[in-house]
C-alpha cells in the first residue's frame, strides 16, 4: 500500500505543501518561501520516488492571549450580520475555555479571528428549506471559511446548537459520550466520523491537484494527524482547482445537513427536519433572546 504522510509524522505542526522528483526543484522550492516559513522534506518511493516539501507558519500562541476585542471591527458589518457574528464569539470563547479547563492545555492559533469573513459566511448561506438545512449549511460554512484562530469544527457544532435554540431554548445537543472513559469529551464520539470525513473533504479540496500526482507516483492512502486517512480511490482528483473547490464544498455541506439531521433524530425532534428555516434577520432577532 502506498502511503504517504499529510502531517509530518514528526511534527504534526508541519502540514504537506509540495511534491517533486528533483533535488533541484526541492532546492528551488524552499528558496521561495517567506521567512517566517519552516520547511521539513521527507523521501518516498512508491511506483516512482519522490521527496514531499511539509511547511509550517510559526508565531502561534494560546487562543486565550487572542485580542478578541473586536467592536471596531463588529460596527463595520451589517446589523444583523453583526448581532449573530457578536454571538458567535461569544459562543467561541466559552468552548474554547471549555475545551482549555477540559485537556489541561491551551488552544494554539496562528491568526486572529476574521470578523469580515465571519460576516460573509452569513451571506454566503441560503437561508432556505428546513431548520436541519440552515443550520447544516452554517456550520459547514464555517468550516469551509475558516474564520476563526482554531477549533472550527467545533465551532460549527456549537452554532448548530444556537440556532436549533432558537425553535426551542431548552434544546442541547445529545451526550455523545455514553460508557467513554473520563478523557473523552461528547463531541469526540459519534460526531468524530463526521468531523473526520469532513477534514477528509476538506483536505482533498484544497489538495486535489497534488493528491492527483501522489497517486500516478503510487500512493493510495493519504494520512492527516489524529490516525485521520484519506483513501485516494474513494475522491474524483482529475478537477481543475476550481471544479474541486465548488464539488467538495457540495459535498461538505450536504454532510453537514446529514448531521444536523441525525442531531434532531438523536433528541426526538425530527419535525425539526420539516420545520421551516429561520431567516438571517429572524436568526438575528431570536438570538437576542437566548441566554
């Protein structure tokens, strides 16, 4: 079996880049990258040998230490964008110190929060169909958009909470963990096959042109940190970059929905999969209202 590492399999910091048959073009390769860049190279030899080029951006810091006093850049957004993306960092920083109090250890990031983006990921959704279909079209956005320092997939089951609220304040996301032992936390169970088809999905979107290549040199598995794989045979790879971008964000959305809909079975309330979606502004005005 070809395999071929995504993550640098000795510092899962360094994610792959680039991939080439010759020494030279490795040389080239790494000349070109910016200053703040780390560089790691590794040799493999499939059907054909080849090195990958892994890279990693430094400067990260705990996701507590983030300013995330962002008023400023909360008025420069539209009303309603800016009542549901105020609510969201909020929502954000309770999981994030959740999740802190919970391992012991704190939550890198490498940015700050993008409140612009935040703003066009609420334009981008169709606020059309079911409650399950909004809210699957959120998080999946979310995700795709990558707006915040960290912990986006998360982040995106959290939104679903709050806005699935909005039709019922007393309604929670069902406990995932069942029989688990004390270190494995609610979303790290049933909703892990989600979260990993999902990073899945997103790596071959963003990968689909090097992903190509590894497989005409041999590879047939790809694997990301976390033990996460990428079976090559199972993604259409022969896309111009723009034809996978708009597939696998398809694709990733209607996963999403998929979830949201075994949520509401999960908790006895799949009328909410035949419940009419909440517009943006009344998205806006009924966040006002939760707790």
């Amino acid at each position: 079996m070809g395999h071929v590492y995504y993550h640098h399999p000795g510092d899962k910091q360094f994610s792959l880049d680039y991939i080439t048959q010759t020494p030279e073009e490795v040389v080239s390769q790494i000349t070109s990258y910016r200053d703040d860049v780390s560089v790691k190279v590794s040799e493999y030899d499939l059907d054909e040998h080849f090195y990958a080029i892994y890279t990693s951006r430094g400067g990260g810091k705990p996701v507590s230490e983030l300013e995330l006093d962002v008023s400023e850049a909360l008025e420069q957004l539209e009303a309603e964008n800016g009542q549901i993306v105020a609510r969201l960092l909020e929502t954000y920083r309770a999981l994030i110190q959740r999740n802190e109090e919970e391992e012991g250890s704190p939550v890198i990031a490498y940015k700050d929060p993008d409140i612009e983006a935040l703003g066009e990921v609420l334009d981008r959704v169709s606020w059309t169909g079911s409650a399950t279909d909004v809210a699957g079209r959120l998080s999946s956005n979310l995700i795709l958009k990558h707006a915040l320092p960290n912990a986006n997939h998360r982040a995106a089951v959290a939104v679903i909470q709050v806005y699935l609220r909005c039709y019922d304040p007393d309604f929670s996301l069902p406990e995932t963990k069942g029989e688990a032992g004390p270190n494995e936390f609610d979303w790290q169970d049933w909703v892990n096959a989600y979260i990993n088809e999902s990073k899945r999905i997103l790596t071959v979107r963003r990968k689909n042109v090097i992903f190509k290549i590894l497989r005409q040199f041999g590879a047939t598995t790809v694997e990301r940190k976390h033990n996460v794989e990428i079976d090559l045979t199972s993604y259409t790879l022969d896309l111009y970059p723009s034809e996978a971008k708009k597939r696998y964000a398809e694709e990733h959305e209607q996963l999403w929905i998929s979830f949201v809909e075994e949520v509401v079975e999960r908790v006895e309330r799949s009328d909410l999969k035949d419940t009419p979606a909440l517009s943006k502004s009344a998205f806006a005005e009924e966040i006002r209202n939760l707790d």
